[in-house]
C-alpha cells in the first residue's frame, strides 16, 4: 500500500539556519503531495502541496519540489526563526486530491532555538 | 478554507462508555473524513463519510466500534464505541475544499483520554 517515510525528530536548528526535511513515498499511480503543519495548541494547517512531478509548492518561506525520479518531496526553508517551531507531517492523496483519504508520514519535531 | 468546529475539544472517559464526537463545517462539503492520531503516532485515516450513503471504513476500523453519522452536507459525527484506554486518542475531521481545491483541510481535534 501506499506510505510516506520522513525522518525523525525531534530537529534542532539555530534560528537563521538552513532547514531541510525530508520526505518520501510509495505509492501506485501518481499522487499528489502536501506538507502539514501544527503549531504548538493549534490544529493541522496545510502548508503546501504539489499535485505533478517537477511542480514546486511554496508557502510562509518554505519549499518543496516533488521528484517522481526520487520519489521525494522534501521541506525546505533558506532562514528559520523561532515561530516555525512546530510538527510537520508530510502526506500524499493517492487519488491526486482530496478525494481520499490522506496517507501521512509520522511527523518531525523542529525546534527553533533562538 | 472552511472553518471547520469539532465539540468536545477533550474528554476524559471511563472504560466500556462511548462518546460522540461532533463536527461541523460552515460550508457545504461532499466528503468529510475521520482520522485518528494516537499518542506519538502519525495521523490515520479511520473512515470516509458521504451525506446520504454509508461510510466506508479503512483496514482496521469497523463500524461496530465507530459509528459514524452524515445526516446533511455541513455536520458529522463519529462515536467511539465501548472505550478502551487504547482509544485514547486525537480524533480529527477532515473536509475536502476551500483553496487551493482538492485539499484536505482539518479541525482542530478532540483529545480523548479513557481510563
């Protein structure tokens, strides 16, 4: 079946650092791709998503490219700061929207240390 | 997006009871999830429910255990039948909608805890 794998946290950064997460997945077909994310007390907000191959999301600084080569869709942000401290879960639709349910990656921790 | 509303925002609850959980959007939608998101694990997707048909359920949920409602296109409820602490949980709604299209958007999550 269908899974997203991302790497564990939690991640620690020094605020202005370089931020990458990374994400893969499995799936049949061709799915689309979205960066989640909850703030500390706050519920899951969509951050990005990319529904075709080479299509780059972008949204709040942060990035992600889907790699059908790869099968990756990793997070990106060139500068960091403390208020994006937060979980950040990595999914796919299989469907190639919201048609289905959401297949999610176990979520990384980023702390932002000041 | 649509604003979506879930009550309770928390419960704490005794083994062998149920709950209902409740969730409302102020909008329109045709299809309306349900996940689960158990203590340091991912979110799961427990059933898709469509107004007017019966909901279907993921690999590992049946409808004796969560039973789910869909009486109009803005409300659903799900239950967590005879509780057990394994239950405990955040329960999330889902709606697909708003912009950009074809996205999931979610409410804020009842935090279930059984004893």
């Amino acid at each position: 079946g269908d899974s997203v794998t991302q790497m564990e946290g939690p991640v620690t950064l020094s605020e202005e650092a370089f931020l990458t997460i990374n994400c893969t997945y499995t799936a049949t077909g061709y799915p689309s791709l979205f960066w989640y994310v909850q703030y500390p007390g706050e519920g899951l907000q969509l951050l990005l998503k990319a529904t075709k191959a080479d299509d780059k999301g972008s949204n709040k600084g942060f990035e992600a490219t889907y790699r059908k080569e790869t099968t990756s869709f990793h997070l990106e942000k060139g500068s960091v700061q403390v208020s994006d401290s937060a979980v950040y879960f990595c999914a796919l639709s299989a469907s190639g929207g919201g048609a289905d349910g959401l297949t999610f990656g176990k979520g990384t921790h980023l702390i932002i240390q000041p | 997006s649509a604003v979506i509303s879930q009550k309770p925002s928390r419960d704490i609850c005794q083994r062998g009871t149920s709950l209902t959980i409740q969730c409302q959007v102020d909008s329109q939608v045709t299809m309306m999830f349900w996940y689960r998101q158990q203590p340091g694990q991912s979110l799961t997707l427990i059933a898709t429910a469509n107004q007017g048909s019966e909901a279907t359920y993921e690999s590992g949920f049946v409808i004796d255990k969560f039973p789910i409602s869909r009486p109009n296109l803005t409300f659903s409820t799900l239950t967590v039948s005879n509780m057990s602490p394994e239950d405990s949980s955040i329960y999330l709604c889902s709606v697909e909608g708003g912009v950009p299209q074809e996205t999931q958007y979610f409410g804020p999550g009842t935090r279930l805890l059984v004893l």
